[in-house]
C-alpha cells in the first residue's frame, strides 16, 4: 500500500515539474523555430485522439454509422459554415439526442 501512495506522489511531482517548468522558462526561452512549428499541430492531434474514438466505437467494436458519428459530422458542418462555438455545441447536442431518440 505504501508503494502506491509512493508512486502517486512521485507522479504528481513530476507532472507538476514538468507543467511549471514551462511557465519558468516561458519569458526566458525561445524554442527554436523547428519546435514552434511542430507545436502548432498538438492542439489538433490530442483533439483527433480523443474525439476519433468516441464518435467510431461503441462497445470496443468499430461502427462506421452510429448517432455520434452523424451528429458529429452535422457539428462539423455547423462549424465550419457559421464559425459559431455556441452554434456548433447545441446543434451537436440537439442532432445527438433527437438521432438517440429515433434510433431505439
């Protein structure tokens, strides 16, 4: 039980170190220009990661056409043609509960 408790602790730490390193060095460092690029592409990935497998898989099995996926794909339409973030959340929402609906 003690070794539990140890490792929690030293996660904790070293997920806090990392996380205040950037803000130590965020006035002192510039990363090089190689960095700054690859960086701009994080947001995007981590968003496909955890976005992908919720819209495609139910029950640890792929399902290419499911109420998630098509709610989803009215969400990204809405997004794209309005720009509305607001607009976008509820249309989703709304698609995804009507199309539950309909489906049992």
């Amino acid at each position: 039980m003690a070794a539990i408790w140890l490792i929690l602790v030293i996660a904790g730490l070293l997920t806090y170190l990392t996380r205040l390193s950037f803000i130590v060095l965020l006035g002192k460092w510039t990363p090089p220009e190689w960095v700054s690029r690859a960086l701009r592409f994080v947001p995007p990935a981590v968003l496909t990661a955890i976005l992908v497998p919720e819209l495609l898989i139910r029950n640890n099995h792929f399902v290419p056409a499911n109420p998630r996926l098509l709610a989803g794909a009215l969400a990204v339409v809405v997004a794209w043609r309005t720009k509305n973030v607001i607009l976008t959340i509820a249309v989703g929402m709304i698609a995804l509960l009507l199309l539950q609906f309909l489906s049992t």
